[in-house]
C-alpha cells in the first residue's frame, strides 16, 4: 500500500494536529506524516509533534515579506517529500501564488457551518444568530477565504446559556473526528461530502 505524504501546519496547540497524526498510525491508513510545520517557534503543538517522532519545522513569518516566508515554507514543504497539506488551526492567510503551486492539496478546518461564518468570531456569531446547531468544516482551500468545496462537515447543538468558549469545547471533540474522518477519505481520494450528526 502506497502512502501519501501528509504536512500538516498550525500555529498554536495542536490538538486537531495531533488527532491526525494519531489517525494515521493504523496500517490501513492511506496516509502519513511527514512533516509538522508553524509559523510561529512557540507554538506548543511542536512539542506534541515530535514526541510522537514526526519531524518539525519552523518557518518564522514575522516581520518578513509574505512571499519570502511562502518560498521558504514551500521549500521546507516539499524537501519533506509532501504531496498534501492539511491546516489546523494555521492562522496565516496563504496567497493565491502558494495556494495555485499546492492547488487541490490542501485541506483546512473551519469552526462553523460554511459557508456560515466565514473568518474570525465564529462562535460568538453563532451565538448572536440565534440558530440551535453550530459546527465544523473541513473544506480544500481555494485563493477565496473559507470558500473551497466541501468534504465534511459535524454539528453540535447551541445550548440556550451558550456562551462561545462553551461552545467551543463542545465543538473541538466533534473537529477531532471530523478532520482525521475527511483525511483519510480524501488521501484515499474519496472527495464525496459527509456529514457527522
Ligand atoms: C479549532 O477550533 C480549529 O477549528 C481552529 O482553531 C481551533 C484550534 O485548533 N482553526 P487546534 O487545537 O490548534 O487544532
């Protein structure tokens, strides 16, 4: 069984990160990883990474031009040998020249029902909506923000006292078996969409 090289970026804790490399531990799995990159050197995830023996790297955005800090990230990307991307909880906007060199082979995991709240806020805006289900999107990424086709999505109900950290701890375990579900479709090269009720 041939296994597709799998890279996957954050910035911050990891978690979602972390239940991917753990998914792909199983020996049907049709993927691997290969690679744990970030943005930013402190981002505990890292850590995480490498106690579970994947390689890390760090790619520094700060204070640099965007396309120098892409070229490198693509450089270190594909010296990894990787063939997909997967964001999680990556918080650098990718240009539409990265996004075109990596077309239909990067994955990203939105918290919300895209493409209801797209960006930023997106438990509080669920919230202020008024609406009784909120949830999580995997999506491949176009040049347009949270805008890419659909491979999964899992829902969560809104509770009446909701408030959005709430909110958001209700939906990060329902994100931790959505994202490792859409990986190993999509690495299998099942795009059909499904959903997590
Ligand atoms: C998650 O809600 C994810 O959807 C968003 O960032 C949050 C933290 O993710 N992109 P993680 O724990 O860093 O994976």
């Amino acid at each position: 069984m041939t296994h597709r090289a799998v890279a996957i970026l954050i910035s911050g804790t990891g978690s979602n990160m972390l239940r991917l490399v753990e998914s792909m531990q199983g020996a049907d799995h049709p993927a691997r990883p290969v690679l744990v990159l970030s943005n930013r050197p402190e981002a505990k995830g890292l850590k995480h990474a490498a106690a579970l023996g994947v390689p890390t790297a760090v790619v520094d955005h700060r204070g640099r031009p965007k396309p120098e800090f892409e070229a490198e990230m693509d450089a270190a990307l594909r010296d990894a040998g990787a063939e997909i991307l997967c964001l999680a909880g990556f918080m650098r906007v990718l240009s539409a020249d990265f996004i075109a060199r990596w077309e239909g082979r990067i994955l990203n995991i939105h918290p919300s029902l895209l493409p209801l709240f797209k960006g930023l806020d997106t438990h509080a805006r669920a919230i202020a909506s008024g609406m009784a289900v909120h949830g999580a999107t995997v999506h491949e990424v176009i040049a347009d923000l949270d805008a890419g086709p659909i491979l999964g999505q899992a829902v969560v109900p809104i509770l009446p006292d909701d408030t959005p950290d709430t909110l958001a701890a209700r939906l990060l375990p329902a994100e931790h078996r959505l994202y490792p579900e859409a990986l190993r479709r999509f690495a299998a090269g099942n795009r059909a969409r499904f959903a997590l009720l």
